[in-house]
C-alpha cells in the first residue's frame, strides 16, 4: 500500500502542470456531480412526498370537508325551506338542493379515487344511501306544502342520518390528517437524511479540494521558490547555486534550463577572469578558449578587442615614449632661451613702467590746468551774461529817456501856448489900460511886465524844446551805441559758453587720457608680474622636461616588459 502511494506521488510530481491541475479540477467536479445528482435524489423524494401528500391525505381531507358542508348546507336549506313557508321561493330551494347533490355525487367519486379500497369510505357511501331515502322523503312533503310533515320527518328520521354521515366525514378527515402527518413526517426524515448526505458529501469535497490545492500549491510554490532563491543569489552575484528540485513537469524542466545557465555563466565568468588576468600579468596576446554563446558572443569580441586595443595603445606608447623624450630636451632648450627672453622682457617693461609714469604725471598736471581754465571761463561767462544782462536793463532805460523828452516836447509846446496866450492877454491889458489913461496906467506897467516875463517864457521854452531835441538826438545815438554793445555782449556769451564747453571736453579728455594711462600703468605692470611669472615657469618647464625625459625612459623600460603580439 505504501508502495503504491509512493509510485501514485511520483506519477502525480512528473505530471505537467496543466494535466495536474486538469485531475485535481475533474475530482472535484466528479464530487461536486455525485453532490448535486444527490441533491437532486432528495428534492425528488421530498417533492414525491408533497405530490402524495397533496394528491391523497390533503386533497381527501378536503373533499371530506366539502361532502360535510354539502350535507349541513342540504339540511339548512330544508329547514329553511320547511320554516319560511310561502314566503320561500319553495322550487329555486329546491333546485338547490339538487345542485348541492351533483356537487356530492362529484366529490364523493373523488374521495372513492382518494382513498381506494378504504372501509371508511364503504361507509360513507352506505350512509348517504340512507340518508337519501329520508331525504326524498322530506323533500316529497315539502313539495307537497305539507311544511310540519317534513319537519317531522326531518327530525325524526333525516337529521339522525345526517349526523351518523357527518360522523363518517369526521372519522374520514382523522383518517386523513394521520395520513397527512404520516407523509409530513416522511417527508421530514428525507429532508433530514438528504441534509446529513449533503453535508458529509460537501465535508468530503472540503477536504479533497483543500488537500489537492495544498498539494497543488505546494507542487508549485516550493520550486518556484527555490528557482526564486536561485536567481536571487545570481542576481547577487552567486554562481555556486545548487537546484535540488527535478522533475518531468514544466516546474523541472525550468529548473534543469536554470541549471544550464548557471554552469554556463560559471564557463563566461571563468573566461573573463582567466582573460582579465592574463592582462594584468602583461599578456596581451591572450585569446580566451571558451566559446561563446548567443549575446554573450558580444562580450567575448568585446575581450578580443580590449586586448587588441591595449595591445595598439602600448604599441603606441612605446612610440610616444621615444617621442616624449626627445621632445622634451627640445623642451628644455627652449625654455632656458624662454627664461632668457623672459628676463630681457623684465628690464624693457620696467624702462617703460618708468616712461608710463612720466606721461601719466604731465596728463594729470594737464587735466588739473583744464580744470582751471574750465573754471575760469565759467566765471567769465558768468560776468559777461550779467554785463549783457545790464546793457540791456541800460537800453531800457535810455529808452525810457527818450519817451521822456518825447513828453518834454509836449509840456514846451503847451507852455509857449500859454505864453502866446500870455502875450496876447498883456497887449490887450496894454490897450485897455491907454484907453484907461491915467486911471490904468498902473495895470499898463503890469501888462508890460506880464509881456516881458511871457517872452522870456516863450525864450525858456524855445531852448528847452532845443535841449529836448538835442537829448533826443543823443538817446538815439546811445541807444544804437547800446545795441550795438548788447549784440557784442551776447556773441561774447555765446563764445564763451562755446569756448566752456570746449574746455569742458578738453578737460573731460585729460581726465580719461590720465586714467587711461593709469590702466596702462596698471596692466604694465600686470604684463611684468606675467614676464616674471614666465621666466620662473620657463625655469620649471625646463626642469619639468628633463623630469619627463627621465619619465619617458622609465615607461620605455616598462612598456617592453608587456608580451606583444
């Protein structure tokens, strides 16, 4: 048994994947069909149960309730026809009655079909003949009108008929309520049985489902696993992996592949070593025995080239070596001519340091004059402007002179006019007072004064008319004099403000020349500082070079100690 088990678990590990999942799916689908095949079973036999339960124990127990109200509802309608007299329709009860009797015949059929061969029923049907012949009877009377005579009767002989049919409708209806239980118990235990078979049947496909999904799982997850692991150290770096899993599945054939890679990137990894160390130990003609595989074909050309490309550079070092070391006593000669030059240059930038400050200190002594001279014709200007300024406030001034002998003018003539006017008013004093005779001589004397003093009015005036011309005449001349001079005194202002401005740029110009010279100064001796500077470097790359010469016999003698194709 444990044998078989073994070969059954070995079987099942070599099984692909796809067939091992397709197994583990059919078993539980198989369980899940005998489930539901079950399931099936049981709802037939409850839903069996429920047809005989409805067919036989229910559908008789009320056809036997509706024969007992078919037979109260025959005795109410007698009694009803028996009472009310001729108030009652007495042949519309009585068709009633027949219909209610149709409605017996037909469920008292149903109830022989219902329950065949029943004793019960025997009896139902012996007492509805009884009761049939009492009832005619009544019924007779009743059509007859004889209303107490059908009482009688009814009480008497119908009614105890009725009751013992009504007894065998409730002995029928007992009957079948114990039959009804008897199948509602049935139907009760198939339930229960069928829930107990479910339940064990859906317990055993619980666990063979979680057994195969276990098994399942594990199958998969535990050489995924180590296949994970594996590649995990090998992306690390970890060539030494083991894969102990093997198997025929999917699962195996990964970790045999995965094997395979990992011997073959060993065999890679064993080259690129064997090849990066014959380089180290100066072996440039190493060709790698391995032969490469698909993309890694690229790395093994790629070894080919670094060693023919280090192979090349040595090659051409060894050159340059030669090169280097005779370029660099070319190198120190020139340099000692360099530093010689170089210290030549020195003395000629200091000369020229001294010349630069000579000049610098005549264009400061310059600009300092054309500050001056800038000053000085800004004061002049400024004179000048205010001596126009005045030369002008001067011809006003005359002006105004004119105008005012203009109106003297006026004032002469009016007082010759009143002179005239005067000399006129004396004569005819003069004549008034001879015609007065002795009596205005007296006024004659005072006219002849009055004439006299208005002829001198008359001679003051005259001169003082000449004396305004005259005025007027030398205000033309000094005002044309003073124009004259104004026109003078603005084009010294503008020869002045021109002559400023001039010495305002020639100023501006020894400011910038002294600058100027002062960035030369400045970059002179930067320039000297560099001579200086390049004598010293001069003297460094002539001691470098004889350094590098030295150098390049050491990489000469280093150089021939690689082995070169």
């Amino acid at each position: 048994m444990t044998g078989g088990r073994k070969e059954l678990m070995r079987k099942m590990k070599n099984m692909k994947i796809g067939k091992k999942l397709m197994f583990s799916y059919g078993i539980i689908i198989i369980f899940y069909i005998i489930t539901v095949i079950v399931s099936l079973f049981g709802v037939y036999n409850v839903s069996k149960s429920l047809d005989v339960f409805y067919n036989k124990a229910f559908t008789a127990s009320y056809t036997a309730g509706n024969l007992r109200a078919s037979v109260q509802s025959i005795g109410r309608t007698i009694l009803n026809t028996a009472t009310e007299g001729t108030n009652v329709d007495r042949q519309e009860q009585l068709d009633e009655i027949d219909e209610i009797l149709r409605d017996m015949d037909t469920n008292l059929i149903m109830l022989k079909e219902q329950m065949p061969d029943n004793d019960l029923v025997n009896q139902l049907r012996e007492s509805l003949k009884d009761q049939k012949q009492s009832r005619e009877a009544v019924m007779e009377e009743l059509k007859n009108g004889n209303d107490k005579e059908a009482i009688s009767l009814y009480g008497s002989d119908f009614e105890p008929k009725a009751e013992k049919t009504r007894e065998c409708l409730e002995a029928i209806t007992a009957y079948s309520k114990v039959n009804a239980d008897k199948y509602l118990d049935r139907g009760h235990e198939v339930r229960q049985q069928m829930t107990a078979v479910i339940l064990v049947l859906s317990f055993l496909i619980l666990m063979i489902t979680v057994a195969l999904c276990l098994y399942i799982t594990k199958g998969i997850t535990e050489p995924v696993s180590e296949v994970r692991e594996a590649a995990k150290n090998l992306a690390e770096g970890n060539l030494k992996v083991q894969l102990k899993y093997q198997s025929e599945d999917e699962l195996g054939e990964l970790a045999d592949s995965f094997r395979e890679t990992i011997s073959a990137l060993n065999d890679y990894v064993s080259a690129v070593e064997e090849g990066l160390l014959a380089v180290g130990n100066g072996k440039l003609n190493y060709h790698p025995e391995t032969a490469f595989k698909g993309d890694f074909v690229a790395l093994g050309d790629a070894m080919e080239q670094i060693t023919g490309l280090l192979n090349r550079a040595i090659m051409q070092i060894a050159c340059t070596a030669d090169q280097v070391a005779g370029g660099s006593e070319q190198v120190a000669n020139g340099a000692q001519i360099l530093s010689q030059g170089a210290t030549e240059q020195a003395g000629s930038m200091e000369e020229l340091a001294a010349n630069i400050n000579e000049i610098s200190d005549s264009v400061k002594s310059n600009a300092n004059d054309a500050v001056m001279t800038s000053k000085k014709v800004d004061e002049v200007s400024g004179l000048v402007t205010r001596s126009s300024d005045e030369m002008k406030a001067m011809v006003q001034a005359i002006l105004e002179i004119r105008e005012n002998s203009s109106a003297i003018g006026g004032i002469v003539k009016e007082i010759e006019d009143i002179a005239f006017q005067t000399n006129i008013l004396a004569l005819n004093a003069s004549v008034e007072a001879a015609r007065a005779g002795e009596a205005g001589r007296g006024f004659s004397v005072v006219a002849s004064e009055v004439r006299h003093l208005a002829a001198k009015t008359r001679e003051a005036s005259g001169m003082m008319a000449r004396l305004a011309a005259q005025t007027t005449e030398k205000v033309d001349g000094g005002t044309e004099a003073a124009d004259k001079t104004a026109r003078a005194l603005d084009l010294v202002v503008k020869g002045t403000e021109v002559i400023g401005t001039m010495v305002d740029r020639i100023s501006g110009a020894s400011v910038r020349q002294a600058d100027s010279i002062i960035q030369i100064r400045q970059s002179m001796e930067m320039v000297s500082e560099i001579v200086q500077g390049n004598s010293a470097t001069a003297e460094e790359s002539a001691a470098s070079s004889e350094e590098l010469s030295a150098q390049a016999q050491v990489l000469k003698k280093l150089v021939e100690e690689f082995e070169l194709s």
